[in-house]
C-alpha cells in the first residue's frame, strides 16, 4: 500500500492499494453487491474499521483512566499528565 502524507485539494489523504487478483476479484464482486464501485466499497470498509479502532481505544482509555483514579486523586493524575505531555514524546506503544 502506498499512501500520500499531505492531503489532496479536498483534504483527503491518497491510498493506492494494489490487491493480488484474487483479492480484487473478491473485493469487486462485494462491491458490486452493495452496489458501489470498489473504491466506494473499500473507502467505507476502511472508514468503519477506523471508527472501531478509536472506539476501542477510546473505551480501552477510559478503562485505564478509570484503574489510575482508583488509585489517585484527579488533581494528581492531571498534572502526572501534564508532566508526561511536555517531556519529549516517545514511540507510541500499542
């Protein structure tokens, strides 16, 4: 997959994906199911994945924020925050 890292006039960032031929065979005939272009399909497919992953993360985080003040007060967890934003960022972890 090769995607642009600045977005395009309509501020949308480009993905070329190229699928071996059984992929896109499949990947068409879905797309044609659903009665959109493969494109059309592809785009939401990845539009609903990426909404699921910032649920999860979203849900994961307030999980974890919630074991932090089980243990501390807000005040504390805040400005450890704080802390934490203004030092250097490091590799995310997954």
């Amino acid at each position: 997959m090769i995607t642009t890292h600045y977005p395009d006039a309509d501020h949308h960032v480009l993905l070329n994906a190229a699928f071996p031929p059984a992929v896109h065979a499949a990947l068409t005939a879905q797309a044609r199911r659903a009665a959109q272009t493969p494109e059309r399909f592809l785009e939401l497919a990845v539009h609903r994945a990426l909404a699921e992953h910032t649920d999860q993360e979203t849900d994961r985080l307030d999980r974890v924020v919630r074991q932090l003040l089980a243990h501390t007060s807000p005040g504390y967890l805040l400005s450890a925050v704080g802390q934490a934003l203004t030092r250097l960022p490091e590799s995310p972890t997954p």
